[in-house]
C-alpha cells in the first residue's frame, strides 16, 4: 500500500513541477535511489558503473572558487571514497596482500608527498583540491578495484565497460567529424563535451587499442565475439588517426616495440645497454640533432605524412613550441624550489612569470592560465620537487616489474590479461612524456585500474589462495 501511495504522490509532485514550474530534475530521483542501494548493498557495481560512465562523463568547469568538477562521475568517485574510509575506521578490513604489495607501498609515499608539499604550497587551497582528487582516484581504482579484481571476470568486465563506451565516443566523434571532411583543425575540438581536446581522447584510445587488439586473440572467445571486437579494433583505429593526436601515435609504437622485444625474448641486459647507447649518441651529437631538428618547417596538416613529419618541427609548429616552453618554465620552477617544489595541482596558477618572451608561442598566453606541465615526469618536479618526480618513475618502473612478472608466469589468460594491461600503461607513460592527465577521470580512471590489475593478478592469480579473512565484503552496511 505504501508503496503506490508513494509512487502516486511522486507521479503528482512530478507533474506539478514540469507543467509548473519547468522543472525536470526530480525525474531522475529513482535513479538516485537505486544508486544509493547499490552504495549500500554491492559497491563493486557502483566501481563498474562509474567506469562505464567514465568516457560519457561531461567536465564542468569555471565553476565557483575555480572548482571544476565532471559529472556524473566524480561525485560517484568521492561517494566510494568515503565508504573505503569508514570501511577502514570501523570494521578495518583489507586485504593485506594488497596493502603491503610493493605497488602500493609507491602510492602510500606519492600520496604522504603530497600531503607534506601541501602544507609548503604555494596554495594550499588548490593543493588540497588536488589531493583530495587523486585520493577518489586511487581509492575505488586501485586500492578497491584490485581486490574487486580476484574475479577475473571483473577485469573483463571494467575492460569492457569503459570500452563500450569509449567506441560510443568515438562513432559520436567521428560521425560529427566526417561533416567537416575530417579536417585537422576541427579534429582539435570536435569530441567535446566527452573529451576537452584530441590529445586526452587519443590517448584513451592509444590505451586501449591494445586492449581490443589483445581480446580479438582472446584465448577461447567465441566466434560472434571475435567478429564483434574486430568492429570495436577498427573503430578506435581508425579514431586515434584522426584524432590527429601525434603523441598518441608515438605511444602506440612504442607499446608495439615493447611487444616485438617480449615476442623475441630479448634479454633485459641488452636493452638496458641499446638505450644507453642511443642516449650516448644522442648527447655526443646532440648540437647536429637540434640543428636538424630545426630546419623542418613541416607544421600540422591534414595531411597524414605531413602531419608525422611534423612531430620533429621544432622550429615553427605552435603546439611542439608550447610544449618546450610549459617545460622549460617547469624547470625554472624546479630550479627556485628544488625539494619541496611550488605544491601539488599550483603550476598552471604559477608558471606565467616563468615563461620567456622569446620562448612564447602563438598560443601562449602572458597570464599563464592554459594548463599543466605537458609532462607527467617535469609537472610532479616543478608542483612537488626532486622526489615528486623520483616517485613517479619508481611507479612506472615498478608496474613494468610486475607486469613482466605476471607476463612471465601466469597462465594463458592470465598472460593475455596482463599484457593488454601493461601495453595500455606503456602508451600512457609514454605518451606522458608530453602530455599529463592523471588529473582528470577520463585517463586516472583507466591508469589506476590497469595498474590494480597487474597487482591484482600478481597477488591472487600467480599464487595459491590464501586466507580470505580479511578481504573487504561487497556488502556494506
């Protein structure tokens, strides 16, 4: 009885409002509700929605006090965060295996940094946004999606899921783009509001183009699932050359290189002594190498060729130009304040006076208020110093570590899983070289959780089963 009484007064209250008022929010009002009993019931569900929403979600920003924030999914995301915390504080369950893997020890100091540089920022306001941000990060994406993870079907799962959606965004994108005859300018912008601009969305699909390309060879899949993934492969191939996103295209032969020198077997000795050789070369002929660096004046075209040869103009191509001048202002910074370094999340508000006229670009600005560092290695330098930065490559390295591991001694799919995993983390990493976005949920979300697979298939896939005492129950209470 009382439930038709309250979905008639819900009917009526509804009604009122839209033919009254013009208001349509309290429509969604059942979904919020059946958001709230998943909360409570099945947390793992609300991780898989959140990264299903993921690529969907829209960024809201210039919002009061310089708060910008992307619907629907980070209020999810925080949400989860203060679930795992009073999980913590009153029942203290975790498991162990999670907790003490060296992985997590690595983020257990990146996030204690951050809270130390907080409190030496520059501003301490934005600094605390910032860590706040990456905690509901790495909360529901690593430290709950690793024991979420047990389950191999789970990994699929959020493999798929953000998928799914991904391929959306980009028939979306390139439907739209197809009406300005592909054009290169307009492939800039032209996944907004899903993406900000082509670099983010290229190196999503950079990320999981090994993914797909990894479940097309699936061990076992079946026939219609193979015809239906070659479809999903040809999509976000076809979406990452025209997103026109050079680092993105860089990254993906780089994971591709990664893969020919794990299909040939090369011993890891060999290529420590090739890179150290090629970086010997490269400073022993570094003054010929920037010369003819400088003498391509092949800007950014629609045109495929011309737009590869592009990648090494540095002499009149805005957006290679712009680069070199964020790093070359995140090193100043570096340079004034070497250990403790200017605060988490501080460099887009603190870089201008560091920029130099003759480094500007055309799409400079003089008061430095069009982004980050363009590098995953120099922003953490200049926001959080020499260890800021020395944490992010011991992450990095550590995750090939154990990638390579799992690689190594798992079975089949676990072989196939942690492959796709760490050849979607080598693109990033790579690609963060000149870009950085573990910042925003688009990229934190896929990084975060393709790492909790490596570690989560490191600790429960590669070992027998042990005590689950202690794992976190999917019921809350």
């Amino acid at each position: 009885m009382w439930v038709y009484a309250l979905s008639a007064l819900f009917l009526v209250v509804n009604f009122y409002l839209v033919l009254q008022k013009d208001v349509y929010w309290l429509f969604l009002l059942p979904v919020v509700l059946i958001v709230l009993y998943y909360y409570l019931t099945s947390l793992d569900k609300i991780i898989l929605l959140i990264t299903f929403l993921t690529p969907l979600a829209v960024n809201i920003q210039d919002m009061d006090m310089g708060l910008g924030v992307s619907l629907p999914t980070e209020p999810l995301m925080f949400g989860v965060l203060l679930l795992f915390i009073a999980n913590l504080l009153f029942e203290n369950r975790y498991d162990k295996r999670i907790a003490t893997h060296p992985i997590s020890y690595i983020i257990y100091a990146q996030l204690l940094w951050m809270l130390f540089t907080m409190f030496t920022s520059e501003m301490p306001i934005v600094s605390l946004k910032y860590l706040v941000s990456r905690l509901w990060f790495v909360v529901p994406f690593y430290f709950m999606a690793a024991m979420l993870f047990k389950d191999l079907k789970n990994i699929k799962w959020f493999l798929w899921l953000y998928l799914s959606a991904l391929t959306i965004v980009v028939i979306y994108t390139l439907t739209l783009h197809s009406q300005h005859g592909f054009d290169e300018e307009v492939g800039h912008w032209i996944m907004y509001p899903f993406y900000n601009d082509h670099t983010a969305y290229g190196a999503a699909l950079a990320m999981f183009i090994p993914v797909s390309i990894g479940f097309l060879f699936y061990p076992n899949l079946a026939l219609k699932w193979r015809v239906i993934t070659a479809g999903v492969v040809l999509v976000l191939l076809v979406g990452v050359v025209f997103s026109y996103g050079r680092a993105a295209w860089i990254s993906l032969i780089i994971a591709l290189g990664v893969l020919i020198v794990d299909f040939l077997r090369i011993k890891f000795y060999v290529i420590v002594i090739t890179l150290a050789v090629l970086l010997g070369l490269f400073f022993s002929f570094q003054q010929q190498i920037i010369d003819k660096l400088e003498k391509n004046k092949q800007d950014s075209s629609a045109n495929f060729v011309e737009h590869v040869q592009s990648i090494t103009n540095i002499s009149s191509d805005a957006s290679n130009l712009e680069r070199i001048n964020r790093w070359q202002a995140a090193l100043r910074l570096f340079d004034e304040r070497p250990v403790l370094g200017w605060g988490p999340g501080t460099y887009q508000f603190v870089y201008s006076p560091f920029q130099r006229a003759k480094e500007k670009t055309i799409i400079s600005t003089n008061l430095g208020d069009m982004g980050n560092a363009h590098s995953e290695y120099l922003g953490p330098l200049a926001e959080m110093g020499i260890p800021g930065m020395l944490i992010v490559i011991l992450l990095v390295t550590m995750m090939m570590i154990t990638g390579l591991s799992v690689h190594k001694n798992g079975n089949a799919e676990v072989r196939f899983l942690s492959m796709m995993a760490l050849l979607g983390l080598i693109t990033y990493f790579s690609h963060g070289v000149l870009n950085n976005f573990l910042d925003t949920d688009k990229l934190s979300v896929p990084v975060w959780g393709f790492i909790a697979i490596l570690v989560a298939l490191d600790v429960y896939h590669l070992k027998p089963a042990e005590d689950d005492s202690k794992k976190m129950p999917e019921k809350q209470s």
